[in-house]
C-alpha cells in the first residue's frame, strides 16, 4: 500500500516536471520571433531581433525616441504613429492615448512589442537625438536636497541644443537596485559649452535615479546620457518673458539665462521662483549678477511656506498674485514654466484666466 503511494507521488512529480519542461520549451519558441524589420518614414528598413519594446529595438540600433519615464507608460514621451504591425492597443497605452491619437495609430513605442514586420512614422529632429559618454567634473550642493552635477563630454563628442532642452540620463545598478534606469533631466548650462553640460538633480526619497546621483555618483564616474530631447526652447522673438519655476525647475531656466546673456537681449523679463523655505532656495548670486547685467531682468523668490526664522521680508504665499507686477501687455507676453505637475497646472490657469494670456503663449516643461 505504502509503496503504490510512493509510486503514484513518482509519477505525478515526473508528469509536473515534464509540463514545466514543455512550458519552457513552448514559451522559448512562442518568444523566438527571429529577425524582424522596422520600416521608418518608408525611407528606411532597420533588421533587429524580434520580441523587444519598439523603444529599445530602436535604441539598440541607435535611434532614441523620448521616454522620460524609462518605459514605464506613464509619461507619454515616446509616442509615435505605428502604420502596420503594432497590433492591437494594449490596455497599458490607453491612460496616455487620447481618442484621436488612438483613430490615428498613435502608439506608446515603449509598450508596442516588435513581434512582427512594422512600419513606424517619426519626426525627422529624432534622428538628431544622440548617445553621449561623460566623466562627472564636479558636483555642487546647492542646498540640502539639490545638487548640480556637470558631465565632461568625452574626448572627441559637442552636444548641439537649445537652451531649455533635456537629456535622459542612464543610472548604474548600485546597492539594491540592479537594473539600470533612464530618467528625463534639464540642461541648467548654456548651448554655447557644448563639451559638457550641467543638470540640477533634486532628491526625490525612494527615487532610483536621485537617490543614485545623491549618493552614489562620485566625481570621475563615466555615465552615459542620450539627448537632446524636447520642445521647451526659448523662442526667439521681443516679446516680455515671464519665467516660472520650483525646486529643480530652475535649470532649463537658468540655460536660457546663461543663454540670453551670451547672445544679449532687451526683453523685459521676470523670474518667479517659489520655494517652501530660505532653506529651498539657491542660484541667489547668479540671479543678482543677471539682474545686474541685463536691462530689464528681475528675479523673484516666493516662499509658500516660511518658518519663523525665514526673513519675512520677502514675498510669500502663492506665486499667481505677484504677476500682476511683472505682465504690462498680455498680448506680448509669453511665459516658460518649470517644475512639479501640480504648480504648471495651477499657474497655467492663473495666466489664462486672470492676466488673458494666450495658451500658445506658455510653454512649460512638467517634472512629473
Ligand atoms: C522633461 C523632464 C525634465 C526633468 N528635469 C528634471 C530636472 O532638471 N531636475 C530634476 O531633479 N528632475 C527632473 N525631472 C524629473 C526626473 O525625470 C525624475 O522623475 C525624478 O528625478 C525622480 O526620479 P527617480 O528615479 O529618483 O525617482 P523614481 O524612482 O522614478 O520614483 C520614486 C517615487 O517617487 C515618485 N516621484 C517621481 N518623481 C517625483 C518628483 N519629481 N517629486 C516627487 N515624487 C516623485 C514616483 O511616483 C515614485 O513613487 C524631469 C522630468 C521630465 C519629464
Ligand atoms: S517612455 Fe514614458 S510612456 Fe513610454
């Protein structure tokens, strides 16, 4: 009796090992698509193997399409149009997707898998996009959770961008986390260095990428970056410029600047910074050194939430109330906003509905 017991364990342990082999075995060949081909702009056909994101497929082949969120389908970065063989929308696309981008075979190219033959639409400014090797020359503690870190371009490579624009920055693993990761950061240094550039990385608690840079990265360290990505540029005309930004915010910001004054500019321009304390805010020297040289430049610091011991002489509370000051023709006014989700929404609504600024007249980059 004890024996048939033992042999029917035998054979039912023998069957589950035989399944688990034949899983194996179906799922190796079910995801061995082979070789496939990616049409682009029906000009060209790149060869890669098949099974991967349309992202990283294109990567791979050095063709990098924004993805601010490193592929995981919440930024909406890296959408494109798909002409065949995407098939069908993945409920992963649909909360980046609206209705009309989806009649019109928009894609999110970091969760369309390329399993198959597919053609592919993507601006021709993508191709501009480009792999960068750098040493870290220096790194700055600008306050307690903001440090400004510059990347020595490798011998031989200038990156070409407009004041405003980003580059995506890949981590290495380090202390528990073992993948690497891509993360979206502004350039805070002016277009004329073209041999290395500078980014301003907050802290974010948990965050895999900051918490890399804040304690990690040494100077020496080599990191790769891709860019420049985006459309958040300075628009070259006479037009006032309201400049906005919080935390981190302030480096596109602080590019165009630097920029402004390499080429020189009349414009009247205003900078609202809202910070939470004195102890949030940084950049002040450079800010008065601006307002020294340009014609028309002032720098404004709002603290949302002093502590007693910050100077109250400054201004406080909500950024909205204080451009009131700065916007003398809403018509020929237009205004650069940076930072957290939450603020560009709030400031966007506040410029439209109380100081009749045209929406085409506001650009923004959002952190979020
Ligand atoms: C176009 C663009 C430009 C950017 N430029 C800059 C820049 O110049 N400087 C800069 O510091 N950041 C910038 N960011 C934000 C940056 O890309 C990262 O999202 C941020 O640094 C967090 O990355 P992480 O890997 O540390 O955190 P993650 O590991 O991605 O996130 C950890 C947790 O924190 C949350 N989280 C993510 N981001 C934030 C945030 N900003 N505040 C609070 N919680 C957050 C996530 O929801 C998650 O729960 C930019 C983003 C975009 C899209
Ligand atoms: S990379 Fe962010 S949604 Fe695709």
């Amino acid at each position: 009796m004890l024996s048939r017991i033992f042999q029917d364990i035998g054979l039912m342990s023998a069957i589950g090992v035989i399944l688990a082999l034949i899983m194996v075995l179906a799922q190796r060949w079910l995801s061995n698509y082979g070789e496939v081909t990616i049409n682009i702009n029906k000009k060209r056909d790149l060869v890669v193997t098949g099974g991967n994101s349309l992202l990283s497929s294109l990567a791979d082949k050095q063709i990098f399409i924004p993805s601010a969120c490193g592929g995981r389908g919440t930024c909406g970065a890296c959408k494109c149009k798909v002409l065949e063989g995407g098939g069908p929308i993945l409920p992963t696309e649909k909360p980046q997707l609206s209705k009309e981008e989806m009649a019109d075979n928009i894609r999110l190219s970091c969760q369309v898998k390329v399993k198959s033959d597919i053609a592919i639409q993507i601006p021709e400014e993508i191709f501009n996009i480009r792999r960068f090797h750098s040493v870290i020359e220096e790194i700055i503690d600008y306050t307690y959770d903001i440090k400004g870190v510059t990347f020595k371009l490798e011998e031989g490579q200038s990156i070409d961008f407009k004041a405003g624009q980003y580059v995506q920055l890949e981590t290495k693993p380090y202390g528990k986390v073992k993948q690497k990761a891509i993360r979206a950061y502004s350039i805070s240094s002016k277009p004329e260095f073209n041999n290395r550039i500078q980014l301003i990385i907050r802290l974010v608690p948990e965050g895999i990428c900051t918490t890399w840079v804040h304690t990690a990265l040494k100077v020496g360290d080599k990191v790769d970056f891709t860019g420049p990505y985006g459309d958040f540029y300075l628009r070259d005309n006479d037009a006032d410029i309201l400049f906005v930004a919080g935390g981190s915010g302030s480096a596109p910001i602080k590019s165009m600047l630097e920029h402004l004054r390499e080429v020189g500019t009349s414009r009247k321009m205003t900078y609202f910074f809202g910070a939470r304390t004195t102890k949030d805010l940084y950049l002040g020297d450079e800010m008065r050194d601006f307002e020294e040289y340009f014609d028309d430049f002032t720098y404004v610091p709002v603290l949302s939430h002093p502590t007693e011991e910050d100077n109250l002489q400054g201004k406080t509370g909500f950024l909205m109330p204080y451009f009131k000051e700065a916007i003398r023709d809403p018509k020929n006014t237009e205004a650069y906003l940076c930072g957290s989700p939450g603020m560009i929404a709030a400031v966007t609504k506040s410029l439209i509905n109380d100081y009749g600024i045209a929406e085409g007249k506001i650009y923004y980059d959002s952190f979020g």
